[in-house]
C-alpha cells in the first residue's frame, strides 16, 4: 500500500512517502511559516502528491498531520495557534475532491504518537513534541486518546504560571510560551541552541513543570520527547525528566521512562502515512490510483 503523510508545522512541511513494503520512497522538506494558510497547503499537498505518486508508481491515501485542534472524524482543521487563517478548514475533503484519493488528517502530534507507539509497541505513552511550539498526545490501551471532541493532548496550552505572558490562546503562562524553539530562539537573540546555555535549561525545566503535572493526572510510565528541540540530546532530556520527576508523586516519576522519540524529525510525517494506511485499511477494495492533473 503506497501512501503518504505530510507533517504540517509551524516552521516546516515534511512528507513521507512508504512503498507497499514500508519503505520511505519519497521525502521532501520545505519551509512554511505563520502566514501558511490553507490554499498555500492545498497547493504544496497536490504538488508534494503528484512527485510522490511518480517516485512510488501511484498513491493510495494521504495522511495530514495539522497543528493545532482537529476533528479526525470529519477532516476537519478546527483552528490552530501555530498556523493563520485555519479556521473550520474541511482539509480532508478538499483533498480528496482535488486528488481523488483518500485523505485522512489529524493532529500533528497526535501522528507522531501513532509512529511512536507503533516503534516501542507501547500500550501506553505521552508524546510531547518540543518544535516551533510545543504539543502533547496521548496513547492509552494501544490506541490514541483524542478525548471527548478531538482534542486531547494540548500540554502546550498547560499553564504553569497565572500571571505569566499573554498566549494566543486567551490564557497566561502557557508551558510553550517558555519553553517551545520559539521561546528558546527569542532568549538566545539568535545565538546556535546549546544544551548547556542557560537559557536551555531554564526552557527544559519549564517543560519538565508541565509534564510532572500531567503525569500525577495520568501515573503513564512512558513520556517520550519528540521534534526539533527534543534532538538537542541527552542532556536536554536529563534536565526535562529531572524536573518532571521533581513535580511528580515520587513513586509515579520513579516508575516513569522519560525519553527521545525513536523516529526524530520523520515522526509526524511517517504517522501520518500510518494514519493514511488505516484508512484505506477501513475500506472495501483499496487500490492504488494515477493522480488527478487538475
């Protein structure tokens, strides 16, 4: 089954594409920004489809990961923090009538857990992606937790201080304002990211705040740390797990495994391809298809 997932974020578009044997047949990285609103996503989804379908000999489904809140079972993009002008988006069916293929969308981390969970073969996990801005999502019992509407996950939007910065979001404090890349490159003035610069760690700590509180909710014993900041290695992860173990009931921080996503950058894109070959799974007669010119 050849399909393939396109991780939509706040600084990058990255697309997978997998051959019928699993294979990554195709992948291509390109910037976005805050001003990438929806037609300039439809345009870079057929265009990144159609070098796919020729590099993989046809295409089954495509998978979307979207940041921000999502309907999955309408295709809905609901809005996004990260991303202007997405607002009740219908991604999924716009998708499709261009392509004419399946399409299936997501949140963006939500598609990276589904990677993760499917690599470590883990029943339960949290997935924190630490990039442009900072995401959480779930797996319970072997599945993904979307919650009641969909939106399950949202540890970016967790506060972890009242009378902090203003979010977006309508709220103040939210953990990504201090500790997401964005948080990070303003504190540094443009100087490289190190993991041992202080502005670094006082940005792990405020996300080990977060992922402490999640934990004494949750008591899982996987939290597995993924996108762009998260490759700044070891001691990065040392000082975001110390502090969560910190902000935890010690028994559940003790029974905790705090680690670095096993499918770095390709995580989301590579979900969202599994993603994308569920839904073809759910369908009578799947089979692959020459993509539309127009």
């Amino acid at each position: 089954m050849k399909r393939l997932g396109i991780d939509l974020g706040g600084s990058k578009l990255l697309a997978c594409g997998l051959d019928d044997h699993d294979g990554v047949g195709f992948r291509v990285r390109r910037p976005t920004g805050r001003g990438f609103g929806p037609d300039a996503a439809l345009a870079a989804v057929r265009a990144l489809a159609a070098d796919a379908c020729t590099a993989l000999g046809g295409l089954d489904a495509i998978g979307i990961g979207v940041p921000g809140l999502v309907d999955h079972a309408r295709g809905v993009a609901r809005s996004s923090t990260m991303l202007d002008g997405w607002h009740d988006v219908a991604l999924a069916d716009h998708v499709s009538t261009a392509l004419g293929i399946a399409c299936v969308i997501d949140n963006d981390v939500n598609t990276a857990a589904l990677h993760e969970h499917a690599r470590r073969g883990a029943a339960d996990l949290l997935y924190v992606a630490v990039g442009t801005g900072i995401g959480g999502a779930l797996v319970l019992g072997g599945a993904l937790w979307r919650g009641t509407g969909g939106f399950a996950g949202e540890l970016g939007h967790v506060s972890i201080d009242r009378a902090g910065l203003p979010c977006a979001c309508g709220r103040r404090g939210c953990v990504h304002l201090y500790a997401s890349g964005s948080a990070i490159d303003a504190a540094l003035h443009g100087a490289p990211i190190d993991a041992a610069h202080p502005a670094v760690i006082e940005a792990a700590n405020a996300l080990g705040i977060a992922i402490g509180s999640a934990l004494n909710v949750l008591d899982l014993p996987l939290v597995v740390l993924g996108g762009g900041v998260a490759e700044l290695g070891p001691a990065y992860i040392e000082v975001v797990a110390a502090r969560a173990r910190r902000e935890c009931f010690r028994e559940i921080g003790a029974a905790c495994v705090i680690a670095a996503s096993l499918g770095g950058y390709d995580a989301g894109a590579l979900g969202a391809a599994q993603l994308a070959g569920h839904a073809v799974d759910a369908r009578a007669q799947p089979r692959s298809v020459a993509m539309r010119s127009s």
